[in-house]
C-alpha cells in the first residue's frame, strides 16, 4: 500500500509542474458497479487543463466558510469528529478515518490528515507511510464487512497551481456503490441515505479483520 501511495505521490508531483495542467485527479475504481472495465487491480490518475466545476464548487464553499468563521471548513470537520468520536472508523497519529455528519451514501467515508495541508503534493513521506497502514485497515473493514462491495476513491486537494491555502484541506474519499442513484438524485442533485452514520461507523468499528491484514 505505501508503495502505491508513494506512487500516486511521485505522479503528483510530476504532473502539476507541467504548465499546462491546471487540476490532477487521483482515483480507483474497484468492481464492475463502480465502472472497473479491466479485472485487474489498478489506479487511474487525470491531468486535465481545466479545474473540473465540482472543484470549483467545493473550493468556492471552502472559501465562503473561511470568509464568515476565518477557519478552515475542513480542520472544524475533524475537530467535531474527534469531539464526537461516534462516527470515527479508524484513526493514527496522522490521518482520520470517518463517516461524516451528513453522508451522501451508506458507508460513504473520508480520510483526513491532521495536519492542515491543502495539496496532496505537500504530504510528507511519513504521513504517506502512516497512511498505508490506516488505509489497509479501513479497506480490510470495507471488504469483510460488507462482502467485497464495489467503490470508487479518490483523492481531492487543490487545483494544481493554487498551492497552499488555508482554507482548503486536502483528504481522500471512498464511495461504496451500495445504493443507485435514481431520478430523485439526478433531478435535484441531493441524495438519500437511507442509513445512519454512527451505526455504519459502529458496524465497521465492530468488523473482525483477520490479524495479518491490519
């Protein structure tokens, strides 16, 4: 796991320092429900010369929540997460693995870093070893609890020329494809979870991994 993150890492970097790149989209596609085309096991990664629109709105919502609180949307986040702690999954001494507050779709999750950083470029080869450890467990829970499920993740951090920024926090995202996005979804652009997310936190917290995958 660390040599693939330390491979999405090295690819990053690499392709933001091409002009003509403005957003890198690091992401994975795993089962047939979450588009995998190929049996095999593999990344993908997209240098695009334009910023996609949904990091346009994300950022744009990042910005308008530091202008009214002057912090960061995603630090406050983590910190209530951690006051809370129901819905947290896994956590080390670098990164925060939890279902948020209000999740798009069941088991829908993100991995924070603790540290404020908002490119993926600017994690440090600690944080990427200590983020393979977390990631292994958090897939291992995923795959025994929930029978091998389809999902999509992805990486998001800022567009490549913004650099840091404090109001943006870069973090990783994992989507099971458990439930079908259906006409009331596209139509309004809001979704329904039909679960809880401390109760997925809980099921996933109470998997039993096998001892040499943790």
């Amino acid at each position: 796991m660390y040599l693939v993150l330390e491979t999405y890492h090295r690819r990053y970097v690499e392709l933001t320092h091409d002009p003509r790149i403005e957003a890198v989209i690091i992401f994975k596609n795993h089962g047939e429900g979450a588009g995998t085309s190929l049996p095999h096991p593999h990344s993908q990664i997209a240098a695009m010369p334009i910023v996609p629109a949904q990091i346009r709105q994300r950022m744009e919502e990042a910005i308008r929540y530091f202008d009214e609180t002057g912090e960061c949307i995603f630090c406050a986040t983590l910190r209530n997460e951690l006051l809370d702690r129901q819905r947290i999954i896994e956590s080390s001494a670098h990164f925060v693995a939890f279902i948020p507050y209000a999740a798009l779709s069941p088991f829908h999750l993100w991995i924070f870093p603790r540290r404020h950083v908002s490119s993926f470029e600017s994690v440090l080869d600690l944080e990427l070893r200590d983020l393979s450890h977390l990631l292994t467990t958090v897939l291992a829970r995923l795959h025994y609890g929930l029978n091998d499920p389809d999902y999509n993740f992805s990486i998001r951090s800022v567009p490549s020329r913004d650099g840091q920024r404090e109001y943006f926090h870069w973090y990783l995202t994992i989507t099971p494809r458990l439930a079908r996005t259906a006409g009331f979804e596209i139509g309004s652009g809001m979704y329904i979870n039909p679960s809880l997310p401390e109760e997925s936190a809980q099921f996933l917290r109470d998997v039993r991994i096998p001892p040499a995958e943790k």
